[in-house]
C-alpha cells in the first residue's frame, strides 16, 4: 500500500492448486482459505504470525494456526460448520432443498415449516436441557387478515414439561379478539391426560378402561362460570372393530369299515346300487342284454357191460 508515493505495507498471495494463502502486516494473522475439487471452501486457516507457513504445503517449519472447517450435501448446501473450538453448527433439509432445522451452539436447534408457497410458517426457536421445544414461532403470510393486528406477523408459543416428559402447560397469545391463556394438563397415576384447565375448564376430569380406552369424559360449558357451572358428561361407547370370525365345517372322515371294504376290494352297497342303476339304463334305451354263452354238456360214453365169465 502506498501513501503518498511512498510504501506503507505490502501482503503477498500465494495459490497451491487447492489453497489460497495471505501474508499479513505487522500485527496481524495470515491465512489460507483450501477448497475442494468442486471449489467449495471446506477448510480455512488463521496462523498466529504473519506469515502463512505449513508443514502440509511444503513448509520445513509451520506456524501454528486455528481452523474452521464446512461440509456440505451433494448439491452443495452447507450441513455442519466446526469452529476452532470443535463447536459445530448443523443443518438438515427436506427432499425440495428447504432448510428444515438449524443448530446453533448458543442458541439451540430452530425447526422450520413451509406453507405451499414456501413460506416459513412454523420455527421451534428455543429447547430445553432435554432438547424438547420450549417456544415456537407461527409467522402469518402478509395477506393473511390477522397479519396486521400481530406484530412483525409472528406469533410466538411456549411450552413447558413435567419431569416425566408429559406436557405441563402451553401457553398461546392473544389473537382474534381472544386473550392470551396458559393451559395446564394433568394426568392420572399412569399418565394418562385426566384434566385440561385453562380460561376455562375445557376437560374436568376423564375416566379410562382397564386397556387404556376413554370411557368417559367430564366437559366444562364455558364462559366464565366455566368452572363452577356444572360439567357436560360424555360416555363413550366403543364398538368391536374388524370382520366378524369364520366358522369352518368340518368333513367327517369315511368310516373304518368302509374304508377297509375299499382297500380289500369288496364292493360297498353304494356300488352294488350304482350297478343295478346301471343295468337298469341299459335295457331303457334298448342296449341289448348280454347273452351268456353255454357250453353243451360233454357226451357220456357208455361201457357195455362185462361179461361174466362163462361157466365151464
């Protein structure tokens, strides 16, 4: 740099294919910004000197230095940045290349929701020790009509938990000509949701059956008198669902003798009736009945008798 024609300091830039390295002046930290085959920046250096010498780019003795390093997804949207002090920073997207959530460090994972114009509508801003949503922000498009009455059109929800992990209360703003309210749950021994207290008490008190279905719910009327009004019982009465059962006939099994009779080749009453029936169709429609051939009997031969014998 020249003032006055006359040279105050100088930096020198060097290039080693996959880095860009900076001299400083006096007083300052040199760096090197490295780069990937597709020219993103993956990595960049801050060396305590003014001098950006590193045993990585051929230098006998290096300086030390810090970094920060990027990765990125195939499309090159940046996903996880690590600072020198190995503090990370993480993005995740959904499958049209919006961001979905960002985690920062300091002030937590942010949840983002897009409206069909893709719009943030809905970012989880703040979570708990536990990494469970404590305060949600519902941004309202510009043309919507409520837009003007919420300031910056941003709407902001806060939950709170019990220590088994069960919500404990949410509160809501005011919105619509409807104040701001809390609304607190409670729940039964085995945690399931037996009250819903808020203005007004909308669920008073909820009964279940032994599998854990709603039998019965206590409902508050509304208005001021809310909770000291008397309640509105519901029962709920619960169908057996899916198709009814089948019964299956059963073929009883051919009786032992019968089947013996078959393996012994005996014929059954059942065949000696079809073969009547048979023979009986036959002479119907004029077959001619078989003829049994007979054989004449065998001639007799008749010895003459014999004579006595003489008398001499």
């Amino acid at each position: 740099m020249l003032v006055g024609g006359v040279e105050k300091w100088t930096t020198t830039t060097t290039y080693t294919g996959d880095s860009t390295a900076t001299t400083a002046v006096q007083g300052g930290t040199a760096g090197r910004t490295i780069v990937d085959a597709r020219g993103r920046t993956v990595e960049t250096r801050e060396y305590a000197g003014t001098s950006p010498t590193d045993t990585q780019y051929g230098a006998t003795l290096g300086t030390a230095y810090t970094s920060t390093k990027f990765e990125y997804t195939l499309d090159s949207k940046q996903t996880k940045i690590t600072g020198p002090d190995s503090a990370t920073w993480s993005y995740t997207y959904d499958q049209y290349g919006r961001q979905k959530t960002a985690s920062d460090p300091d002030k937590g994972t942010a949840e983002s929701e897009y409206d069909l114009l893709d719009r943030v509508t809905k970012t989880v801003t703040a979570y708990d020790t536990l990494s469970r949503p404590t305060t949600t922000e519902l941004t309202l498009p510009a043309a919507d009509s409520l837009y003007s009455s919420v300031p910056n059109g941003k709407l902001t929800f806060t939950s709170t938990y019990r220590p088994d992990g069960t919500v404990g209360s949410s509160s809501e703003p005011a919105l619509g000509g409807l104040p701001s309210e809390t609304i607190e749950y409670r729940y039964g021994a085995v945690g399931r949701l037996t009250s819903m207290m808020g203005l007004t008490g909308y669920l008073q008190n909820a009964d279940y059956w032994a599998l854990g279905q709603v039998k019965q719910l206590v409902l508050g009327k509304g208005g001021p008198d809310d909770r000291s009004a008397s309640p509105t019982t519901v029962t709920v009465v619960w169908r057996r669902r899916g198709p009814p059962r089948r019964r299956t006939a059963r073929t009883p099994a051919p009786r032992a003798r019968s089947a013996a009779r078959l393996r012994t080749g005996r014929r059954t009453r059942t065949t000696r009736a079809a073969s009547a029936s048979w023979r009986r169709s036959t002479r119907q429609v004029g077959t001619p009945r078989p003829r049994t051939a007979t054989t004449p009997p065998s001639s007799r031969t008749h010895c003459p008798p014999s004579s006595s014998p003489s008398a001499t």
